[in-house]
C-alpha cells in the first residue's frame, strides 16, 4: 500500500497520477468528427442516409393501432392498413397537428380522431368529412408521407427525395442456402448510432470482452452466457480492406485453431449504416464454410439515441448445431451473447459487462470524444472506417459495381462474409507462423472477391472448389 511519504518522493512514471493534469481537456467533439456523428435535419449525414431504405421498426408492432415512431430526427407514425399496405408519415395531422399515434387505421389509410381526416398511405388525403363538398383541400394539401414496404417482419422505408428512390438491395445470403429462414430483431442503444456502427470493424474486442471478461465468482452460467467460446478467445490476426470503390469495408481475422488448421473470419460494412456478420456459434470454428449469419442496419433515431435493426439468419450452414433460438429474436431482443441490450441490472451489467456497456459508456451524453482517445495498432480498422465514411459522405466514393453487376443481370448480391477453415500446418517460429495466417487471410479473401463474378446460384460450389485446390481439401479435425 502506497504511504504518504510514497507519494512525496515522486510519481514512478511520466503518466501516472494525470488526473488533475487531464481534467480541464476539450470535451466537444472537432468538425471531422460531428460530421459523422450529427444525423439532425440539414446535416450531411442526414442527407446520406435518406438515400437509402431503411428499417423504421419490425412488422410484429404494426398491429390494428398506428406504431409512433422517430427516425433520423423525425416523429413519424407507421402502420399497416386494413388492405395490407404500409404507410410511414409524419406524425402531426396536416389539418390541425393532432398525432396520428390515435389515428383510426382504416381498410385504406388512416384516419385523424380529431376531425376524421382520412390519408391513404402515400399522404393523399382521401376524406375531410367536416369540409363542405366542393372543397379544394383534397387537391392542395397531403399529409407528408414517406414509400415504405415489408419484407421478413422488418419494415422499411426510404426518407430521401422521391426522384430518386434507389432499389431495395437483394444479398445472397437473404435467399441462399435454401431454407433460409431470415428472423427480423431490433437493439435500442442510448447512444450515438456511430459507435455502435464501428463495433463491428473493431475485432480484437471479441478476444477480450466476449472472452470471460467477468467479475471472478460471477455465476457460472452468466459468465458462459457472455462468452462466445470455441476458437473465439484466440487473440486473431487482423487486416482491413476498403471495398466495392470506397462504398464499404471489411476485415479478415485469421485464428490458429489446431496445429493444422487456420480459421478465417471476414465481416463487412457498407455504407452508409449496412453490415454483415459471419457465424455466431462455436461450430464457425470447425466448418470448412459458412457464410452471413446477421445482417444489421444502425439507424439514427437522434444524436443520443439509435436502434440497429436487423434479420438473424437461421440455416443449417450458419448454424449447423442450432444453438441460435429464433425465439429470442424480436423487438429490442437477441439470441447471442449476454450484454446485447439495455434489458439488466445495473449490478449484472457491471458484473458481466457486454457489448451494450461497453459501447454506450463512451463519451459523455451518448456521443464518444474522439479526440480523447488514443489509439493504437489495434485500431486502426476504426479509424478507417471513419476515413472511408467521410469520404463518401463527401462523394469521394465510386459507384458501387458489386450492384452494378447485380442490376444488370438480374442476379443477388455476393458478399464475401463468411467463416472459412483452411489446412495451413503451424510453423515453429510464432511470428512466422502469424504471418503464414495473414497470408491465408489474404488468400481465402481472394476466392471471396473472385466469387463476386459467379452467379449466385455457383457461388458456393466455386468457393468450395477454389479452397480445395488451394489446400488440397480438408482433413479431419484433432480431439
């Protein structure tokens, strides 16, 4: 124990004891860094993401009532009509600003409670009962109302300018392998939507937080329950490639499993809020491939707030073990790993601290500092992401020819996510050895990237084929 006189005779290090030192530092994040942060009406950010469907909220909460909702700033109402189609508005009436949260949904559109105004669902108004016949309010004025769909219990709506409303984009992985069942769920984070986005590119958390980071004598089942197990607690071989001309990025994460045998994880972003995850089970260790077993958008609801909106995806390919329960998946809910949402005690929360602690505690207010931190090798995918956000948030990005190919034929998008085991024997020397599994990273990539120019429906079989005569195939795995 440090004494008093301890203390006097001086500070052991340069940085320790710094607190009083450090506690006058800036603490408003600089101009490169809100860009990216602020999603209010009029910034870039929100601009950005009005291009591009995004999921409002899950079918399962449009029911005979109208769903409030806020998204990327704005009060709107979602609901589902008594013909089946969807409408996403404004929530104030256009008449006199009543919330159409208490709107009557009707066989088509909804109706106000306060004077009986009847919207259909792309904002015309189709009744103003009070009105006298002849009137001209149904020719001048409409409710505003944004295009919205529902596809696999997510809906969707695009909030940019009706010019320009882009195609919804299809992946492989929503359709192949057959049978695949897409589940939809939603995670509402008190932050901002940023910090949540980046968690993915950030890999080398999950060798560390996912990996029995818990108070010692924590229960059994609740350390288990935050740990993802297997060849997870590996700390990986990471790089970062930026993709599809700037429009996205992804990593490769190689981990040795055996004296044998390499693991080769890849997940991917696209921008501007878009992300694909590779397996969640233990059985992704062991398996010769397996492809995208989550995919997730981080949607703003305000600066402070977002909710990631998403599908698991239930196959045999992903999840041959079916440790994944798709009844666990639904509205602010997930089936993988305690500490995915806001839904624990606080004394559990420091116990057995999650993705959600870990992510939401940053910064002050919800919105991480980035000029506090300080990083280092391992962050360098972060940073990255942020680089190649801002630039295509300022148009820098090139069209991205992965859709342009899809587009032109008719055909699903690829991606490369996807689990991969690899025969590549272990090398005596430990950073030789690493740089053997950078180098298979490097290579299964490769096939991925090739297989983008397959038909989807060949996809599989060519990446099969290609790692076979890259390794010679795969062999049995050691006890």
């Amino acid at each position: 124990m440090l004494s008093e006189l301890d203390f006097r005779k001086g500070i052991r290090t340069g940085g320790a004891y710094r607190g009083y030192d450090r506690r006058l530092e800036e603490t408003d994040n600089r101009s490169e860094a809100l860009e990216l942060l602020l999603t209010g009406p009029g910034t870039p950010m929100n601009e950005y993401l009005r291009r591009y469907w995004q999921p409002v909220c899950l079918s399962e909460q449009l029911t005979d009532v109208p769903k409030a909702i806020r998204i990327l700033h704005e009060d709107l109402v979602a609901f589902r009509d008594r013909s089946g189609d969807i409408g996403v508005m404004q929530r104030r009436c256009a008449h006199r600003g009543s919330s159409l949260e208490f709107g009557i949904v009707q066989a088509h559109g909804i109706r106000c409670c306060y004077h009986g105004w009847l919207y259909d669902v792309d904002g015309t108004i189709l009744e103003t009962p009070c009105e006298p016949a002849g009137s001209r309010l149904q020719q001048t004025i409409c409710q505003p109302a944004y295009p919205a769909f529902e596809r696999d219990g997510l809906v969707f709506a695009y909030l940019g300018p009706p010019d320009a409303i882009p195609p919804f984009d299809m992946l492989d992985a929503y359709v192949l392998p057959e049978g695949t069942r897409l589940v939809a769920f939603s995670n509402e984070f008190a932050c901002n939507w940023l910090q949540v986005y980046e968690n993915l590119i950030d890999h080398y958390h999950t060798a560390i937080l996912h990996n029995n980071m818990t108070v010692e004598g924590v229960d059994a089942a609740l350390a288990a329950g935050a740990s993802f197990g297997g060849g997870w607690g590996e700390l990986p071989v990471i790089n970062w490639h930026p993709i599809h001309d700037g429009n996205g990025m992804l990593f490769t994460a190689g981990r040795r499993v055996s004296d044998t045998k390499v693991w080769v994880r890849i997940s991917e972003m696209g921008f501007p809020n878009f992300c694909t995850n590779a397996a969640l089970a233990p059985s992704a260790a062991r398996q010769r491939h397996s492809t995208v077993a989550m995919t997730r958008w981080q949607v703003p609801v305000d600066d402070q707030n977002s909710i990631a909106f998403g599908w698991r995806h239930f196959n045999d390919e992903v999840d041959p073990d079916h440790v994944g329960r798709e009844e666990d998946c639904g509205v602010d809910k997930i089936d993988f790993l305690i500490g995915q949402t806001r839904h624990r005690s606080y004394d559990e929360q420091q116990r057995v601290p999650g993705d959600y602690e870990a992510i939401t505690s940053q910064g002050a207010g919800g919105i991480a500092i980035h000029q506090l931190e300080h990083p280092g090798r391992s962050d360098v995918g972060v940073y990255m992401c942020r680089s190649l956000l801002r630039d295509a948030l300022h148009g820098k990005a090139g069209p991205d020819p992965t859709r342009r190919r899809s587009e032109a034929g008719g055909d699903t998008h690829a991606r490369c996510t996807s689990d991969t085991v690899v025969e590549v024997p272990r090398l005596a020397d430990r950073d030789a050895d690493r740089k053997r599994i950078q180098e298979t990273c490097d290579r299964v990539l490769a096939i991925m990237r090739e297989a983008e120019q397959v038909p989807s429906t060949e996809r599989r079989k060519y990446v099969l084929y290609r790692l076979d005569e890259y390794d010679g195939g795969l062999g049995p795995f050691e006890d």
